[in-house]
C-alpha cells in the first residue's frame, strides 16, 4: 500500500499533537517565495542529514514531488514535506520563520535536540 501521510496544522485534532507545528510566519514566508519563483506546485521540504559541528544539520528546499515516504503538512495554501528519517529527529518540533536584528531565516526549535551549536543549524540527539 503506497500512502503519504497527511496532516493539516489548521484541522488537526486538539487531541492529538500534530508532529510537526509550522508557524503562520513560516507558512506566510514560503508563500512569499513561491509566488516569486511564479510555481504554485513548490512545497517546502526540511530535511535532516548528518553533518554539521554537532552531528546532524537542518537543511530546507524547495521540491515539486512528494515522494511515498513523505509526511504532508499544508497550512495557509503552502505544503510543508518531511521524508521519514528526517521525521523521526524532527517530531514535536516547530518551524518558524523570524525577521529580526540578527537577520531573517527559518528556525527550527527542536525538542529532540540535546546540544546545539551556535550556528543554530546542527544538532545532536
């Protein structure tokens, strides 16, 4: 059986958490980028891999196929991907997006996570 799973961070059940929170910032930044790339079928995917100063580091692109592994969110008409691995490092996370003095980027704040460097984009569990 070939299935992707699918959530919706505006339906999803109170009684049960969603996986993965993706802020109306994040939703709102994404489709800010869509629209200028002129593709309605980019969604947003974040992965883990291993690399980075602490072991594992976030990295985010922008992908038009869901492949059958994938965990689909959609909120505000945009599409958040996550493959399965990077699922199971990524549960009860959240992916923000934040414009401040320190610049504008994707964040993510990770419960997993046991130390972080100060890059803010590698991570060890």
């Amino acid at each position: 059986m070939n299935a992707v799973a699918e959530t919706s961070a505006d339906t999803f059940s109170s009684d049960l958490p969603a996986p993965i929170v993706f802020t109306d910032a994040a939703a709102g930044k994404v489709a800010e980028l869509v629209a200028e790339e002129g593709n309605p079928d980019l969604k947003l995917r974040v992965f883990v891999q291993g690399g980075g100063c602490s072991g594992f580091q976030y990295g985010f692109t922008f992908d038009e196929l869901v492949n059958e592994d994938d965990t689909k969110m959609e909120k505000n008409g945009v599409t958040l991907l996550i493959d399965a691995m990077s699922l199971q490092y990524l549960v009860g996370a959240e992916i923000d997006y934040k414009d401040d003095l320190e610049g504008a980027q994707f964040v993510i704040r990770n419960p997993n996570a046991q130390t972080t460097c100060g890059c803010g984009s590698s991570f060890s569990v």
